[in-house]
C-alpha cells in the first residue's frame, strides 16, 4: 500500500468519523431506483394469477352447467347451475353457449378476465368447454 492509498484511506476514515461518509445513503437511492420496477413485477404477478384463476372458474363453470343440461328435467337451467358453481366476482363476468348432438351435451363457458390496473379492462376472455352424455 503506498502512501497516496494511505492518505486516501485516512481521509475516508476521518469523514465517516465524522459522519460524512461518501457512500451513505447510496442504498436507499438503489432501492428508490429499483421500486418501479418491484412494482411492475409484483402487478404483473397479480395479474397472471387472477387470470389463471378466472380460467379454472371457468372450467369449473363450464363442468356444472355441462352436468345440468344433459339432465333432461334440469336442462334449462345450466347457466344458472353453472354461474352458482363460480365464485361471485367470475359469475358476474361470465356467459354460457350450449352446444352438441343428440347424446350428448356440450358448454362452453367464457370469464372476461379482470384488470388488477384502473382504467384497463383489456385483458380478454377465458373459455372452457365440458362435455357430458344426455340422460
């Protein structure tokens, strides 16, 4: 270590004796840099999941309605069977097609996938579609 490393230390050293330490606060600037991109993720995290979810709503919907319209007493009422087999917030987004031949009976269920952003409603529609025999 040669001397001007010496002096330069020693100055370091006195400064953070003194409570001017060249660096201090440096963290806290790194984290305030890093906090919109946090962020971004941590939404964007948000949203897959709530999508993801609105899909297996979706097919848990698509199932029971499937199940009521192949009964041939119930049949008329599969859209209500399937919207009751949904969590409330899906249900209220959701819509039923009824479809199939002669044996059997085929719904699709579709979700409009909720935005976790204010303003953008723009993430489209989850389906799922369920098949089941006549009675």
């Amino acid at each position: 270590m040669g001397a001007r490393d010496r002096l330069g230390a020693r100055a370091l050293l006195r400064r953070a004796v003194r409570g001017q330490d060249p660096q201090r606060g440096s963290s806290s600037l790194e984290l305030a840099g890093m906090m919109p991109l946090l962020l971004l993720v941590a939404v964007a995290a948000i949203q897959l999941g709530i999508a993801g979810y609105a899909v297996q709503q979706a097919g848990t919907g698509a199932r029971a309605a499937a199940r009521t319209a192949g009964q041939e007493d119930l049949a008329d009422a599969y859209a209500a069977t399937g919207r009751a087999a949904m969590s409330g917030w899906t249900a209220s987004r959701s819509s039923f097609d009824l479809g199939g031949g002669a044996d059997e009976v085929e719904v699709t269920a579709t979700v409009t996938i909720p935005s976790v952003i204010p303003g953008v409603d723009d993430f489209g529609d989850a389906s799922r579609s369920a098949t089941m025999p006549r009675d």
